[in-house]
C-alpha cells in the first residue's frame, strides 16, 4: 500500500472510542478531524501529547474540528489513562493494529539495536470533504497540538 498523501480520501475505518462507542470515520463528514497517534497511553510524551490535545479541545470545537487520539491500546486502558489525566478528548482504541496501517503509521522501529513494529507518532488532519488536508509525521510533542489548530484555522 502506498503512502498516503495530502488530497487523497481517508481510510474507511471505525474507531472504537474509550467509552466502548463504535464510530465511523465518515460518520464525521461534514467537520474536520484531527487524527492523532501515540505509542501507549501513559508514558510521558504521549500523556503529554493528549493532554496538550485535551487542553486546547474547546479551541478546536471553535474551529469546526472534531480531535480524536489512536493508541493499540485496549479500551479499558484508553478509559483509565482519560480519566487518569482528565482528559476531554476522544481516544480509540486500535488493538489489532488495522487503523495504524490503513493511515501507513504502523512502522517498523528500532531501540538499543533491536527492531520492533510500533506506532510512529504521527497526525492526519482530514477535512470536512474526507480528505486529507495535512499529514505530520515523526511528531515531536511541544508545540505540536498548537501547530495543528493553526492548520485547522485555514480550512
């Protein structure tokens, strides 16, 4: 499967919230989306990344965008780091690794010389028309949720 690009349809995909709710992504048409990945709920930067998401949330919901973070982790511990940090985001739960390769972010990594397969920290804003109007990739956290909002403005 290629990569995907700026322009091309998102993925078909349903994501299964923390609250066990099932929601198509093209259920959402109509609002932007701010798709978000993260290796694993409650290690520092991702509960840094989605607490930086949560806390900019109303600003989002201002802009039209609706921001939801994708983790391979179960929904009983999506549920648990939310409320854990208070978080007022969505977070799906993506076990069997589909969404993460269906967005080309499921990857292969590397740590202390060995290679694993895991989630590269990456962000898909799709636009109200279900296209992708802005990938990041290989995030680094500061300032990321901030520079998203910006992208989300100019739609």
């Amino acid at each position: 499967m290629s990569e995907l690009q700026i322009g091309d349809t998102a993925p078909t995909i349903d994501l299964t919230l923390d609250n066990d709710r099932s929601v198509p992504l093209s259920s959402l048409q109509g609002k932007s989306v701010v798709l978000y990945f993260y290796p694993k709920a409650d290690t520092p930067a991702c509960t840094q990344e989605c607490i930086a998401f949560s806390q900019m949330k109303g600003e989002f919901a201002a802009a039209g965008a609706e921001v939801i973070g994708v983790s391979p982790d179960e929904v009983k511990k999506n549920a648990k780091f939310k409320t854990k940090h208070e978080l007022t985001v969505d977070l799906a739960s993506d076990p069997t690794n589909a969404i993460c390769e269906a967005f080309g972010v499921w990857v292969e990594k590397a740590m202390y010389g060995k290679k694993y397969m895991g989630v590269e920290r990456s962000t898909f804003l799709i636009g109200p028309d279900g296209k992708i109007a802005a990938i990041w990739r290989k995030v680094k956290v500061p300032g990321h949720a901030e520079a998203v909002l910006q992208a989300v403005k100019t739609l």
